[in-house]
C-alpha cells in the first residue's frame, strides 16, 4: 500500500514539473498589463486575470486566417494520411506477393531519414509543381507516412483471418475487405495515426517556413513566430498567441482518446 502512494506521489510530481511551462505560459497570457512578469519571487497566478492580452492579439493579427489555414491543412493531411496509409498497410499485412516483406523492410527504414536531408528535393519539387505558395503544398510531403504505413500494418496483422474468409465467401472484393471489415477492426489505431498525424501537421514550423512566402497561407507557427517579432518586448501578448496555438490540438486529443481502447474486431463489421 506505501509502495503504491508513493508511486503515485512521484508520478503526480513528475506531472506537474512537465506541466509546469504550459502553465506558466497560461499564467503569462492571463497577465495584465501593470504585472511584473519577472518579479522575484514569481507570481503563479495573475491578482487581476484579463483577456486583454488575447483581444490584441486577435485584433493587430489575421489568426483567423492563420487558424483556418492550420485547420485545413491538418485535417486533410490526417484524412489524406489514413487513406494512403490503410491502403498501403492493407497489401503488406494480408495478401501474398513476391518482395512484400523486402518492400516493407525498405518502407520503414527510411524512418531513419530526417526530414531535413529531404527537404531541398521536396522543395525543388514542389516549385516544379507549381506548389508553392498553397495549401496542396503544404500537404502533399505529410499525404503517407513510414511510421503510419508500420502501425497499421501491425494493427492489420491481428484481425482474425475468419472475418476476412467470411467476407470473401460472401462475395466480398479486396476493397470491401479494407473498408468494411478491415478498418472499422482497427479503430483505435487509426484514432493513434490521426492523432500523431494532426499534432505534426498542427505544429509544423520547417516546411511551412520554407515553402511561404504570402502571409495569407501562414499556418499559426508562422503566425505566433511573427508575433514574437512585432511583440519583442511583450511577452504577454506572445503567450496569448501560443496559448492560441496550442488550444485547438490540446481539444483534439481530448475528443480523440477516448476511441483509443482496445476492441473486439469482430465489433467493427458492418451488416
């Protein structure tokens, strides 16, 4: 029983100190004006919290444009990520050809790639493309993933194969498998891919930097990366801008992890 609290007290203290700078960044944008940021000792929480901070920010920069643009670029990159990655898993975790598993070898060893060595010939490409400067762009190096391609292949390989026997007695083809037995089988993790997927679309700063040069594309790194340039001085107005930011991924994740439970594959088929 000591064990245990005390297992729990470390825990509960090891979460704190890894939430402590989200915190504090919170504490910051809710700060007004005449408040010390950098008084000594620090003051956790601001005596007269005001969104002051947040309507500025709104009001001096287009975040609106640059929250759009953010969310329809991570939405069809997780759309576009599931859709490339389920159809590439699917071949490599069920059906039978000659080099499957030498072509999924090579797949998942160019996770060992960093973006940064691809990142000139992805760029060359998409001036050639004529995609710069667009949302397509912004897409098309984030559409299928290695990792993605991996982790569904596993969660592929344990769907019993009597749910597949049973679908092609039924005179089901090889895409009504995939789509109606194979992926409502594998929710939880397309509900993992998506998550990952959206958290680095959302959060992208690299790719989009390199690829824009029109502010009405900018994603929100881009956006708040601007705001700490115009706000130098001001930091409270650079933490509304990143507590802006981080706001809709935070309420992604909350919505989605509740699908992220183990189930039974054979709840998944549709009639």
């Amino acid at each position: 029983m000591l064990h245990s609290i005390a297992n729990y007290l470390a825990l509960g203290a090891i979460a704190f100190l890894m939430l402590l700078p989200l915190l504090w960044l919170v504490s910051t944008a809710f700060k007004a004006p005449t408040e010390d940021i950098f008084q000594f000792p620090p003051q956790f929480w601001p005596e007269s919290p005001t969104l002051e901070n947040f309507a500025k920010v709104w009001q001096t920069n287009p975040f609106g444009q640059y929250l759009f643009n953010s969310t329809l670029v991570a939405v069809l990159t997780v759309g576009l990520n599931l859709l490339v990655c389920s159809l590439a898993a699917y071949p490599l975790a069920r059906l039978n050809f000659r080099g499957r598993d030498a072509l999924f070898t090579l797949i998942v060893t160019t996770i060992l790639i960093p973006f940064q060595i691809v990142m000139i010939p992805l760029y060359i490409l998409a001036v050639n493309l004529g995609l710069r400067n667009s949302y397509l762009g912004l897409i098309f190096p984030a559409i299928a993933s290695a990792f993605g391609i991996f982790l569904l292949r596993q969660a592929f390989q344990g769907v019993p194969k009597e749910l597949e026997e049973a679908a092609r007695m039924d005179g089901c083809s090889e895409l009504g498998i995939w789509w109606f037995v194979m992926l409502p089988s594998i929710r939880p993790a397309l509900v993992t891919l998506a998550i990952f997927v959206f958290i680095g679309s959302w959060s992208d700063f690299l790719w989009p930097l390199i690829l824009l040069d029109q502010p009405e594309y900018y994603t929100l790194p881009l956006g708040v990366a601007k705001l700490a340039g115009a706000f130098s001085l001001d930091w409270r107005l650079i933490a509304a801008g990143s507590v802006i930011s981080i706001t809709p991924i935070l309420t992604f994740f909350l919505v989605m992890q509740r699908y992220i439970v183990p189930t039974e594959a054979g709840s998944g088929v549709k009639g």
